[in-house]
C-alpha cells in the first residue's frame, strides 16, 4: 500500500447502465434511493432525485443531494468529472491491485463508487476551461444543481468537514458509539447517535461536524480491518517520520481513502 506504483493502463469506468434511454450515463453507479432490489444499481430515468429537470425540489430528501449533484456535474462537465473519478480509484494502483480490482463483486464496487461520488462533491477537483476548481465551488456557483434549502445545507455540511480517522472506544447498546481520534490518544471522546455496526476498538474513517454542542455524521464510512487498520497506522507513522509533522487534512484523506479501497483489493490476491 506503501508503494503503490502509478499504473500504465487504467481500467475503464464501469458505469454501464441496462435501463433504456440512458446513454452510459457516470451516476448510475451511485444507488438511486427510489428503486429497489436489482435495479437498485442503476440510474432512474423517472426518479426526481436522478432527473435533471424537477418541478417540486422541496419534496426531495437530502438522501437524493448526491445523485442530483452528480447529475448537474456529469451534463456540464462530464470528462472532466469521469477523469477525475478515474484517477481516485486507479491512481497509484500497481498492476496486481488493479486486475483484482476487475474482480470486485457488484456490491463491492458499489460501495467504493458511493465513497468516491461523495470524495469528488466533498474534496475533488475538475479541470474546467483549462483552470482546476474545486467541485463544491461550482456547485454553489449561480448555474448549480437544483436543491432545496435541506439540501444545499447538507452539502455544505459535507464539503465542510474533513474526513479524519477515529477509534471506537465503547459502543452502548447499539444506539451509539463513543469515538477518539485515532492519530491522537489524548484527544477528548466523540459522543455519535450511530454505531456503524462496529465494535469497540475498530478503526474508521468519518467526517463527524461539529455544531451546537454536538457531533453529527455526515455522509459514509470508511470502516477498517484491524489488519488494514495496521497498514494504515503504520503508513501514516512513516509519514510523519519523514515529514517530521502530521499529514495534511488532504493527505490524510488521500490516505484514508487509499488504505479503504485497498483492502477490498488485497482479499484478491
């Protein structure tokens, strides 16, 4: 994981979608809450959460935030969005990770491209008219996705806050866990009204907002093996030995990212 060597050739996107009318579009990876069951995977031509164009946006859930963000992105800057995709999941990744990862499971590959959709909404950039920018800046810029004011708040909720590792301390009747920062053994404990179906001393990746008194989650989890979770404590101690100081807040995603998708990875040796 340490020494993942940049591959020569990249996969390319699996993003194939079986509905009719929809023209390969990115977000059909990202599960689209209104359907179930098998089509649970593809993009929903008739759901006001995919659409492009919807009259009522105050009747969407913040659940459907992402897949609607998506969507705004894929139909204005759609090779811009798919390169930058491409490089979060395939950079760095030697030639072994990759042929493992051509073996994933659809649920798996599931998981990992909601990860990344949240990545990109949250942390990404995309070249625009030869300039980077910042994926959430256009998405608060004039021409944006339709959201309404629940969502839009979510969204800022989400490119606000830095996705970080923790330590599960205590989990009290399944109802809530009790966290420390995982880099940081003296930090005070988190309080979460969620427990992730984790157990106390897993290690995992979260972005957990601070307001008012409380800490909330938001969006998804990079839950950790503790032998990955190993792999990752002692590549971020590396890391600090040689910069002589902690990884920044996008390196220590970059890490965190990198360490959760390789385990899937490493299964398939």
């Amino acid at each position: 994981m340490r020494n993942m060597a940049a591959s020569k050739q990249r996969p390319s996107l699996r993003v194939s979608c079986t509905n009719e009318g929809c023209s390969d579009k990115l977000t059909c990876r990202h599960l689209c809450p209104a359907t179930t069951g098998s089509d649970r995977k593809h993009w929903n031509e008739s759901c006001v959460c995919c659409s492009k164009e919807v009259s009522d946006v105050d009747a969407i859930g913040t659940s459907c935030t992402i897949p609607r963000a998506l969507a705004w992105l894929q139909h204005h800057y759609d090779q811009a969005v798919r390169n930058a995709i491409s490089g979060a999941l395939f950079d760095d990744l030697n030639k072994d990770e990759i042929e493992a990862y051509e073996h994933l499971d659809e649920k798996t590959l599931d998981r990992i491209y909601a990860n990344v959709y949240e990545w990109l909404i949250a942390e990404g950039e995309i070249q625009v008219d030869g300039i980077i920018r910042r994926v959430s800046d256009l998405l608060f810029e004039a021409d944006r996705p339709a959201l309404n004011d629940a969502q839009r708040a979510w969204l800022g909720r989400l490119c606000a806050t830095p996705l970080r590792l923790y330590k599960v301390v205590n989990v009290a009747c399944g109802r809530r866990m009790t966290l420390r920062d995982a880099l940081n053994a003296s930090s005070h404990l988190i309080t979460l009204h969620d427990t992730q179906a984790v157990v106390p001393g897993t290690v995992i990746g979260l972005r957990i907002k601070y307001e008012n008194g409380s800490s909330d989650l938001v969006g998804t989890a990079y839950r950790f093996s503790q032998e990955h979770a190993g792999y990752l404590l002692d590549w971020i101690s590396d890391v600090v030995e040689l910069d002589t100081q902690p990884p920044s807040v996008e390196k220590l995603s970059f890490m965190i990212r990198r360490a959760w998708i390789a385990q899937f990875l490493k299964a398939h040796d």
